[in-house]
C-alpha cells in the first residue's frame, strides 16, 4: 500500500503517440530520434540521446508517420 490507501498499478512509463495521439505503455511505442546529421532515425533500444518522438507499434500509423514526413523541424531542431 502506498500513501492514502492506494495500490500500484503502473504497468511502466507511458508516452503518446504523434500520429494517433493515443497514450499507451513504452512497449506498444516505437521511439525515433534526430541523428547528429539531421535525420530520423529509429531508437529501438530508447538509448540514443535526445528527445524522442514515439509512434504506435502498428502499421497504420508508420505509414502515416512516413508520409508526413516526421520532419526533425517540429520537435526541436531547426
């Protein structure tokens, strides 16, 4: 039991997704991040440095993230 009578229930970290705009647990997200030469590139690890952009797991969303381009100009660098 923690403080105020509550139980733990995190399953882990959650981050949400650029496309869908669904919040969900790291493990359904795949993390991409700006390289030093300005492109995108996947984390698979979530080691890389940086602040990275997570997409839902499922093909539906890649594609749309491919097709939008997932620029590195919007999410910090210009």
């Amino acid at each position: 039991m923690t403080r105020g009578g509550a139980t733990e229930t995190h399953d882990g970290p959650e981050r949400k997704c650029i496309v869908t705009g669904a919040s969900g647990p790291k493990a359904g997200l795949i993390r991409f991040v700006i390289g030093p030469d300005g492109m995108v590139v996947p984390d698979v690890l979530g080691r890389l440095p940086g602040r990275g952009i997570y997409v839902s797991a499922d093909r539906a969303a890649l594609e749309k993230a491919a097709a939008k381009g997932c620029s590195p100009a919007p999410h910090g660098r210009p």
